[in-house]
C-alpha cells in the first residue's frame, strides 16, 4: 500500500497528525482515531462519483497512515526516518523483522558512519584578524604645539598594530587528524610570523595525544607534545609539554591542567606552568543558562593576580549578554564591562570597555563570523579621563542602535522575505495538493458536519461558530504584514465528540481539511465557539494542544 501510494503522498506528511494523536499513542487511541475517519471517508457513504473518489484517495491515505503506526517494526522506522524510510529502494538501512530497539541503535551507528565521512570532507578552517587602532589623539593632545602644522587640527589615529592567524583541520582517518595553521603579526613597523602543524590522534574513548611542529622568522623551531586524559568521568587532565628552539638556546615549557566537575555546572581547574613565565592558576568556572561566573588566582613570575568576571545571558531571540570583570594584580588593576549580541543568523557583534591603571582606557569591538573572529582594540588614554570613559560607553551603544535600526534589520527582513519566498515557491505543487486534499475532506464532511452539529445544539453542546488557521497580524509594528488564514470551522467541527474538541502536540497543517496558507512563516488557530449558548474564543499556537470548552475561554468572563 505505501508503495502504491508513494507519488500521491506529500515527503513531509504527519502520520500523527492526520489521524489527531499523539505520538506516544496507545493501538487503543490509534484504533479509534482510524475507525471514526474511516466512517468519514469510506468510499461507499458516497453516491456522487467525484465525491466518491476523492473519498477513496482520502480513505487510502488515513488506512497507509494506520497501516504504519499500528506496526511496532514500521512505527519505528517511520519515527526515525520518516515515510521515506518506508520506501525499500535505496533504503537498506535495517532489516524490517528487527525490534525498535533494535532499528534505533542501527540508525545511530549509521548516523555515526555519516558523520565521520562528513568529518573527512570537512577542513573546519578558523580565523582570526585583529586591528589595533591608536586614538590617543581624540583625548589626549596639546593643541598649543600643532598650531602651525598642516592638518594639525584633525585628531591623528593611527594603526598601529595587527594580527592575522588562520587554522584549517583535514581528517586523515576516523581516529587521526591533521592540523595545519600559521600567523603574521606587526607592530609599529616590525612583524613576522610562523606556521605550525599538528597531528591528532584519538587513542581511546578517554583521551587523544597531539605532536605539533613549528617554525617562524622571531623563533626558532618549535617541538610540542599534549596529551589529554579522562581521568574518571567527572575529572580530566591536559599536559603539554614544548621545545622552543633559539639563538639563545633551548627553552623547555610544561603546563598541566587538572580539572574537575565540582557539580553539575560548576568547574574547578589547577593549572601549572613551568618554563618562561612560570605561575599557578586556580580557577572556578561555573556556567548556566542565564550566567557564567569565574574566579581565579594566580601566582607567578612575573604576574600575579586574581580575577573575577560575571556574564548575564538573557533569554532572547538576540541571545543578549552583559558582561563585567575585575583583574587587580602587580600589573595593576582593570575592570572590564561590555555585552554581545547576535545580528543575524551566523554573526555576534560585541563591545567592551577597558578601564585600567596604569593601561588607561580602551574600546575593544569584537565580531564574530560563523569560524572568523574579527577584533579591534582601540586605545583612546592612557589616562583615566571621564570624557574617553563616557565616549566608549555611550558611543557603541548610539553607532550599534543607529545601524541596527537602519540597516541590519531591514536587511535580516529582506533576507527573511527572500527564504520565506524561496521555500514558498520549492513547496509550491505540495501545498496545492494539500489545498486540494483539504478542499475534497471538507467537502466529504459535510453530512457528517450537520449530523454532529444538530447533536450538539440538541443537548446545548459544542457548537464551532467560525475557526481560522494561519498567520494572523496583531502588532502595530507588523501592520503592513498581509494576514493569511484559512476558514477550518467545518473540520473542526468534524471533530468535535461528546461535546469536547481534543488537539495533540503536533502542528494542525496535517489535520483532516487543513493544510499550510503560510509555509515557514508562525501560525495559530483561532476558535470563536458556543458552549451551553455562552460564547467563547481562544486562540493557540500551530504546533500547542488544545482542549476546549474552558471556562478561561468564556468572551463575557474579560467583560
């Protein structure tokens, strides 16, 4: 039968939904469902042969839609895969005979399989470009001395300093990977760089080992090792270990990482460093949905210091965060505030300001790019000068709201109204065929509609006065948004039983009559109802369960 219907049938066909249950559904409650559409559509309640055929489509549909959920082995395939699991050809996944069970761990071994060849395929290339930006003449110039220069009375920023790295990895094996990455730098006229190339292996479950080699014009060859272990699964270690090759000579390096779980979202880490710079560092990371707080102290040669930083996370679609540190050490002391948020899909724009003795004063603007990292540290004193405070503060925040408002949400509009339109137009032939399919189901109901109907205004029951299911426009701001709905007051109805109308959690574009007015856009059901001759109205989400009456959705109860 599934093969026999394969071209009629739509991919993206909701089983669950067109028979209105759940998809924990009990053979109970799919049975029922399936024995009230079969009376519904079955082909011999109907004389009108146009009436009767398209009763036989529909009636085909809902015993294919039975046929697979009522079967352990094929409901299973169907939940993973979904109806095109259910085609042999080129789908030999797994053994029909087999247990659910066993359907699913095969499918996640064969999820594995895909996911290393995609990992070969992969270079996951990262970058980073920094641009230091000198703009101590904004704040800090005598204006007495530059009288008589040409041009002295522009302010002169200069760059004074970049950065350039650059990362690519190459999968060798499923166990062994490549790492190839190098870097320029200059400052004030002088830079260089350097290449280096790592080889990774995964030695077990618990751990990988890596042996890097490097090379650069300021140093000379650079031999590293770094091992990582899973000590239990609460604790794990990193020891890296490094020869740096010179004119001087050879300077050894060792740092060690021992960190561990201290609960559920909270890290503890020892980190040792010997060579060069040689320091201990303690640190507590704790990290939750809404904040990530750290603590660390440090003692070493030549920096000592403790920090303490805290990140608020808000809950937006923006995915907004403020953030606020302060690092006091034999260096000096720097409190650091700023926040980040997302701009569009792949994209995270973020500012911080640097107050700092004896550092002075920065803006650091940081944006981050799907792999790239683009940052640019601006030095506005070296004094602590309330003005450069002030301008760093309040001068992002102007710039970010001006272009946010001006250009990067009318182009995520565009952008949005361009894939909606893609996706309209690549769903364009499956939304007509479901239009069509609803068009004959309500047409098909119509007996039944009146039938249920007079039982219901009989014993002062459920009665559906009109029901809408798209995109309906409610803001202001929205306004110029066309709404897009469609009338389902006749296949709700249908559905009423006993006076009560039950909807699952799935969305309602596969229910019996319905179809998609909007594809990708958000839609909701709005239900104007009578019950015991009082009116009532709710209106849902695509995708919520509804069960009505209610009395929270009586229209006199706001009154």
């Amino acid at each position: 039968m599934a093969a026999a219907l394969g071209e009629e049938v739509p991919d993206n066909e909701d089983y669950y939904s067109l028979l209105n249950v759940r998809r924990e559904a009990s053979q109970e409650e799919l049975k029922a469902a399936y024995r009230r559409l079969c009376m519904l559509y079955h082909p011999d309640k109907h004389r009108d042969p146009e009436l009767k055929t398209q009763a036989e489509q529909l009636f085909n549909l809902v015993h294919q839609a039975y046929e697979v959920l009522s079967d352990p082995q094929t409901r299973a395939i169907y939940d993973i895969y979904g109806r095109r699991g259910l085609e042999m050809e080129g789908w030999e996944v797994v053994e029909r005979r087999r247990t659910p069970a066993e359907i699913r761990e095969e499918f996640e071994r064969l999820q594995r399989e895909r996911e290393e060849r995609r990992l070969q395929q992969r270079t996951n290339p990262k970058g980073t470009i920094s641009v230091g930006i000198d703009a101590t003449d904004l704040f800090d110039r005598y204006d007495e001395e530059y009288e008589d220069v040409p041009g002295s009375s522009f302010p002169q920023i200069e760059i004074n300093k970049m950065h350039i790295s650059q990362s690519i990895e190459a999968p060798l094996t499923a166990t062994d990977t490549a790492i190839l990455s190098g870097s320029l730098s200059t400052q004030n006229g002088n830079g260089g760089g350097s290449i280096n190339l790592a080889l990774r292996r995964v030695t077990s479950p618990k751990g990988w080992g890596e042996l890097e080699f490097g090379a650069g014009d300021l140093q000379g060859p650079l031999f590293g090792l770094k091992i990582f272990r899973n000590l239990t699964p609460r604790c794990f270690i990193t020891t890296n270990c490094a020869l740096q090759f010179s004119s001087r000579g050879i300077r050894p390096g060792l740092t060690t990482v021992l960190a561990r779980n201290l609960d559920k979202n909270t890290m503890g880490y020892l980190q040792w460093r010997w060579g060069i710079q040689s320091a201990m560092n303690t640190s507590i990371v704790r990290d939750t949905k809404t904040s990530h707080f750290t603590v660390a102290l440090q003692l070493g040669i030549p920096h000592s210091f403790m920090m303490i930083s805290y990140q608020h996370k808000f809950q937006d679609e923006d995915q907004t965060r403020v953030k606020g540190s302060l690092k006091a050490g034999f260096f000096g002391t720097i409190v650091e505030y700023g926040a980040e948020r997302k701009i569009s899909r792949h994209s995270i724009l973020g500012a911080t300001v640097s107050v700092g003795v004896p550092q002075g004063v920065s803006l650091k603007i940081k944006l981050n790019r799907a792999s790239q990292t683009y940052f640019f540290p601006v030095h506005l004193t070296d004094q602590l000068l309330p003005s450069a405070v002030f301008y760093a503060t309040v001068g992002p925040l102007v710039i970010y709201f001006a272009m946010h408002r001006l250009i990067i949400k009318p182009y995520l509009r565009a952008q949005k109204e361009k894939e909606l339109e893609k996706q309209r137009e690549s769903t364009a032939s499956d939304v007509q065929q479901k239009k069509q399919e609803a068009e004959a189901a309500v047409r098909l109901m119509q007996e039944s509609v009146r039938r249920i109907t007079a039982a219901e205004e009989a014993r002062m029951g459920l009665i559906i006065v009109n029901a809408w299911y798209g995109k309906f426009v409610n803001d202001n701001s929205r306004k110029n948004e066309k709404v897009k709905v469609i009338d389902v007051t006749v296949p709700l109805q249908c559905l009423v039983k006993d006076s009560k109308l039950i909807l699952t959690e799935a969305s309602k574009a596969g229910l019996p009559g319905f179809y998609d007015p909007c594809v990708g856009e958000e839609k909701s059901l709005k239900v104007l109802y009578q019950f015991r001759g009082v009116l009532h109205q709710v209106m849902s989400a695509d995708s919520e369960a509804l069960r009505i009456p209610k009395q929270s959705h009586r229209i006199d109860a706001d009154g």
